[in-house]
C-alpha cells in the first residue's frame, strides 16, 4: 500500500469491515460522526466508507468535509447494485468509487495512480457524467413510484452532455462513465454518449443530437423494474429470466407515454430499441419496415454500447472487436450497414 497519509472516514460495519492492509496505512480513521476531525481533512488522500444509502449519514459528512481539492484523491465506497450510492458518491466530490465491501488490491491501484501524479480533475467529462447519473436516479425513483418526471432536467443534462461529448470525445467520456458507475447506470450513460458523438460527427443539427441525447438517457428506464440479479447475472440468462428482461422496454414506454411529455420518435425507440430488421427482435417482433431512423440508430449505439461496458465479470470489448460484431448482425439481416459503418467512423475518430 502507498505511503500517502491516507484518511479513513467510515462508518461502524465500515471500520469493522476495513481491510487490515488499509488501517495500516491510513494516519486516522475517523468516525463519520466526529464532525470536528471532519473539518481538519484538507488535501490527505480520503476513503469514504459508510453507508451511502443513510441520507443522514451522508449530510453530516457533506455538511462538515471541506470542499475536495483540486487534485486531492477521494475515493468512496459504494454498495453493489445501489443506483442511490452512485449519485451520492459523486455528490459528496468521489474522485474514484470502490465497490463494498473493499478490496485492499484495488484500493491500491487506486493510490498508486495518484502517487504517480494522476491528476482527478483533468477529465471535464466528470461533472456532467455526475449530473447525467442525478438525472437517471430521479427518472429511476420518479418510475418506481408511478410520479411525475422532471423533463426540464432531462432537457437541462442532456444539453450538457451535448457539450462535454463534443468538446472531448466519446472516449474520455467512456472513461469517466466506467470510473463512477456499474450496471444500468453505466450502460445508460455511455449508450448516451454514443448517441451523442453519433448525431455530433454525423453532422446533425443541435435540435437532433438534443432527440438522440434524451433517447439515450431515456431507453432502459424500465429496467428499474427488472430484479438486479437478472440485470447483473455474469452468465446466460434462463428462459424465465429471459422473459422478464423482454419486459423493459414495454415498461419504460408505458411510464412515459403516460407523462404525455416526449415525443412519439423518442417513446417509439424506447420500446423498440432491441427489434431487429429481420423481426426477430422484442417486445412486439417488428420488421425493417416498421423501425425508424431514431429506433435503428439507437438499437445500434445500445448494441455497441452493452459491448463497451465494463462488468465485474469482463472487461470492455475493444472498438474493433465490437464494431466487428455488430457488422456482423448487420451482415445477418438484424442491424442497418449503414449506420453500422457511421458508427465506426464515429467512434474512430
């Protein structure tokens, strides 16, 4: 473990869980409590360990941890699978997130990048990747519960996303993505990000890429209902669990037609985003001439973009591997040539 003056604030079952190979080397360990030690932690390297899910705990610490350095390393434990966890992590200036409970050798990596003068704030992906994920934890709950969504928040994150993208590329967007989220989340925001540079490099009109943008952001909001042991499940899915994934779109699309708030191109490739050219795709088995431009486009971007997530259990596919694959549903019948080709020149550059 680096020799970084590093600063534990945890939780109860956080001390009692941290790693000896941590407490070692942390100078203190300081209950989340202890507002006033909380005041003292300047530029120290941090680990936050404590249950995120405890709106109070978090306040309190957001309440009474100065404001993150510039390039002061502060990494936040999170709990698998909570959409919650991820939002406040970015909230509370998460330079890094580690997933509960720790492991010491990833923790390591972590410190070591930082001891080698990895600086965290030199990705300006990383406020608006934060802002696209509130977004998403609203839409998420506001779904759950059958609530009103905010659509000028939508419109609001989506336009920043635009921005960031443009300005930086679809690979430092990758980055940031991959650095502060797992599952749904970070298939949402990178298949956003490729909507995105998609409509960007294309040539598209603000006003479009703004349609693809919101898209993507919007396409899996009906996950939230699918049980997170078959969204993260590492291998193939049984038929049972099959039939409840299929059901996403069609829930997405029923909650936000109901808002009777987006238009119909953007409602239409939320439901149909995984229908297929040659019919074979789901919920309702549509052919070519039954999917439109924004639903073929999305149903690619999503296609590369679950190619390009990284999972506990893989790695990301590379570009070239992924495009390969999805010329080849293309050469199948299932995905436009076309656009698959767009897609590649978008990504390459």
């Amino acid at each position: 473990m680096p020799e970084l003056n590093l600063i534990v604030i945890a939780d109860t079952k956080g001390r009692s869980t941290l790693p000896k190979s941590i407490a070692t080397s942390a100078v203190q360990v300081i209950d989340y409590q202890d507002v006033k030690r909380l005041a003292g932690v300047r530029n120290n390297p941090v680990l936050i360990d404590v249950d995120l899910r405890d709106i109070s705990k978090v306040k309190l610490i957001k309440d009474n941890l100065p404001r993150r350095a510039a390039n002061q390393c502060r990494i936040i434990a999170i709990e698998r699978g909570s959409h919650l966890s991820h939002v406040q992590a970015n909230g509370l200036g998460a330079s890094d997130v580690l997933r509960r409970p720790l492991d010491p050798r990833e923790l390591a990596e972590r410190l070591r990048r930082y001891a080698a003068g990895w600086r965290v704030d030199e990705d300006p992906s990383a406020a608006s990747v934060s802002s696209a994920a509130v977004v998403l934890d609203g839409l998420f709950s506001a779904l759950t519960c059958g609530a009103q969504f905010d659509l000028a928040s939508v419109e609001q994150a989506s336009d920043q996303v635009m921005d960031v993208v443009c300005e930086v590329g679809i690979g430092k967007w990758l980055s940031a993505v991959r650095r502060y989220h797992e599952g749904t989340f970070q298939h949402c925001l990178i298949v956003t990000g490729v909507l995105t540079a998609f409509g960007h490099k294309t040539g598209m009109r603000r006003s479009d890429i703004l349609i693809l943008t919101i898209a993507g952001l919007l396409h899996d909001i009906g996950k939230v209902r699918v049980p997170i042991d078959i969204l993260d499940k590492p291998g193939k899915l049984t038929e049972e669990e099959f039939v409840l994934m299929k059901q996403h779109p069609a829930i997405g699309y029923e909650y936000l037609r109901m808002q009777n708030a987006i238009s119909s191109d953007t409602l239409t490739a939320v439901r149909h985003h995984h229908e297929y050219l040659d019919g074979s795709g789901y919920p309702d088995g549509l052919s070519a001439q039954k999917i439109g431009d924004l639903t073929r486009i999305t149903t690619v971007c999503d296609i590369y973009g679950a190619l390009m997530e990284r999972r506990a259990y893989k790695a990301p596919t590379s570009p070239e591997t992924a495009l390969h694959i999805i010329m080849g549903m293309a050469k199948d019948g299932k995905v436009e040539h076309d656009l698959v080709r767009a897609l590649g020149n978008c990504v390459a550059a």
